[in-house]
C-alpha cells in the first residue's frame, strides 16, 4: 500500500468548466483532495451535494492554506491576477486558456512562477486529445505529403462570454491545435471579424496564419454566431488530406484524394487537373477523455516538479497569436508576432 501522502489541489471558477475540473479530478489516483472554490455560493452548494467532503472556500486567499496546486477556470480576463496570488503564495498553477488576455500578462505570470520555482501550466486541452495527437504524427511523417494548409473551424450558437471577443474565446483552441500538430509557430497574423449580435465583442472571426514557409498557411473560423456545432480540422497535403472532426464518431478520417498530374498547360482542351479518389480510412483514436489527460499531467507535474508540456511558454505562443489577431483588427493589415511580442517594453 502506498502511503504518501497525495496532492490538493483547488479549483477557482466552478462554473461551467471549472465544474468539469471538479469531477475528473476527482477520478485522478494521486490526488488526495479537491478543494472548490467560487464567490457564487449557489455553485459551491450544488457541486457540495455531489462531493459533500471537499473543502469549499469562496475566495481564492482562504482556499490557499489547503492546496498545492490550483486549477484557475475564471474568466480569462482574471486569470493574471488570480495566478499571480497563487504563485506568489508558491502554489503550482494550471490556468485555463487563454493564459492571459495581453502579452505583458503571460510574461508576466512566465517571470512570476520562474522566480517563486514554481509550475505554471496552460490548460490547451486539445494538446492532450488523442485525435490531435493522430493529425500530428499524420502532419509530421509526411503521410500526407507536403502540407499545404490547415483549415480549422470552431461554430456554434453561442457560448457568448462577459469579458472578451470570439477571438480570445474560441480562438486559443486552434491556435493550440495548429501550434502543436505543426511543430512551429507563425510570424503573422491577419484577422478579419465583425460583432452582429453582441454590442460590443466580435461574434465572429476569420483568421490567417502566415509562416516563414511562405507555402504553408493555416485559417482559422469562430464563431458564436452559427446554426450548427462544428468543431473540425482539415489538414490538406499533396498526397492526402485528413479531416479530423472533435465531434464525430470517426474523429479522424484519412482521405486517399487529391490532384494525381497537373495536366500540361498547353492543352486547352483537357480540364486543367486530374484528380484521384482513393479509399478513406479512419484510424483507431484512443478514448481518453482530454480534460483528464490535462489534469492527470499537471497532478503529476506537482508531485515530481516536472515542467508541463503546456507550459507557460506555449501559453504565452497561443496570447501572441491572438494579440497579433486583435492588432491586426485595428490596423486592417497582417500584424508581425514581434509587433506584439513587443508589447512587453511598453507594459
Ligand atoms: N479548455 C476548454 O476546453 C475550456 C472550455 C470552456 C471554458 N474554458 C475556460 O474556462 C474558464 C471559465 O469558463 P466558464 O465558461 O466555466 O465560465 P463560467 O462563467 O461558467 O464560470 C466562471 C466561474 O468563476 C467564478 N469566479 C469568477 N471570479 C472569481 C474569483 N475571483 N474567485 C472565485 N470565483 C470566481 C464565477 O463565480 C463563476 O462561477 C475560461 O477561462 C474559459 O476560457 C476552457
């Protein structure tokens, strides 16, 4: 029997998603408590009624004492703030995407949780999601031949939020997702987006990723304003093109299609391409629920002191993307992820 002593860790925000915290954390072997806390009385009595022996606190100071690790799932415009009390209390962190709203934030909590020696984690839930993990080894061992673009969309109706736009809402999600299956990250940014329903926040958004491969490029859509669910990559290479679609039954899907031989441009009488239609297969994807994944990761990274994959550093890629989406929003021309990166001399 193995009696050492397990990890605390708390959740702040036990809200929509900070609830889902609370459950799988619950299912994780090496934590020994889960330590709730919101200022919403009502949300912490209702989530009491499942687990009635966790510890509930309704502020973040009172709940410290009791934890080695916080779970930050507020809205994003508090996560700095939040973070920066934990670490300076030298609590290991796990914040929610985005890991700040601004690139002076991320750096900020980066030199915070350097200096008190501490874990920060950002919470990009799809770097943990098996179907994910197929794209890349998809993208990365050329299966699908050079890589000509990723196409991500993100829609639905809803969920709007209080603090920020659809960019930094959905967003972090595919920035996440094309950061990680390719293995780098982009130099600029061009955002187009526009606010219908909301007053205020962009409802909808369209960006494009630029890289030093000038034939590689990613889109991103999302949406708060659409009629149907559609969480969905395309990866289209020169040999095949694979969709993987979160919400599925086959998640990934390899499509052996594509342009077989450009026909020879002199003849106007052939059409201009040939195309190939091949088998599509579907590729077995593990089952691991991705928030558990994650939060398994980070109960460990608290036990051993091992740096997270998300860590802040891949945090703080994802806010200079979105950074660089909102600039160019302002300025209507593609913006230079060093434009914003440097925001931090003007903080
Ligand atoms: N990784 C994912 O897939 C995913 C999915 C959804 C949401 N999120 C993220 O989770 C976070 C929360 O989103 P949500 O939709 O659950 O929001 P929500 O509004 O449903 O819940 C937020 C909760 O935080 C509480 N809260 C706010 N400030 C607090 C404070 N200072 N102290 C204590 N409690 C406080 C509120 O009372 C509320 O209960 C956001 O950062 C969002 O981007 C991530």
């Amino acid at each position: 029997m193995n009696n050492e002593p397990g990890t605390r860790i708390g959740v702040v925000g036990c809200g929509y998603w900070g609830s889902k915290h609370v459950r799988v954390l619950h299912s994780v072997p090496s934590v020994d408590s889960v330590v709730m806390i919101d200022e919403m009385g009502d949300r912490l009595r209702a989530l009491a009624r499942s687990y009635p022996a966790d510890l509930c606190f309704p502020s973040v100071a009172e709940a410290l004492p009791h934890v080695d690790g916080l779970v930050i799932a507020t809205p994003p415009t508090s996560h700095v703030d939040i973070a920066l009390q934990a670490i300076d209390a030298g609590k290991n962190v796990l914040v929610e995407k985005p890991l700040a709203t601004t690139v002076s934030g991320a750096h900020r909590l980066i030199e915070a949780s350097k200096a008190a020696g501490v874990i920060l984690m950002a919470g990009h839930t799809f770097e943990y999601n098996p179907a994910v993990w197929k794209l890349r080894d998809l993208v990365r061992s050329r299966e699908l031949g050079q890589l000509y673009y990723l196409d991500s969309a993100r829609l639905n109706l809803g969920l709007y939020q209080r603090d920020v736009n659809v960019i930094f809402d959905l967003a972090p999600h595919d920035v996440s997702i094309i950061n990680y299956v390719l293995g780098e990250h982009p130099l600029a940014v061009q955002a187009w987006a526009s606010h219908h329903a909301h007053p205020a926040f962009e409802d909808v958004a369209y960006l494009r990723l630029f890289y030093a491969d000038e034939t590689l490029s990613a889109n991103i859509h999302v949406s708060w304003l659409d009629p149907s669910k559609v969480r969905r990559v395309i990866a289209v290479g020169s040999k095949k093109m694979a969709i993987y679609d979160d919400i599925a039954e086959e998640r990934i899907r390899v499509l052996d299609k594509g342009i077989s031989v450009p026909v020879e441009a002199a003849s106007l009488t052939q059409p201009p391409m040939s195309y190939r239609y091949g088998d599509i297969v579907a590729p077995f994807v593990a089952p691991d629920e991705p928030l558990m994944v994650q939060d398994q990761h980070f109960a460990e990274c608290v036990r051993t002191g091992a740096t997270p994959l998300t860590n802040g550093k891949s945090g703080l890629a994802v806010v200079e993307v979105l950074a660089a989406a909102q600039a160019s929003l302002r300025v209507g021309r593609p913006v230079l992820i060093e434009e914003v990166a440097g925001e931090l001399t003007k903080a």
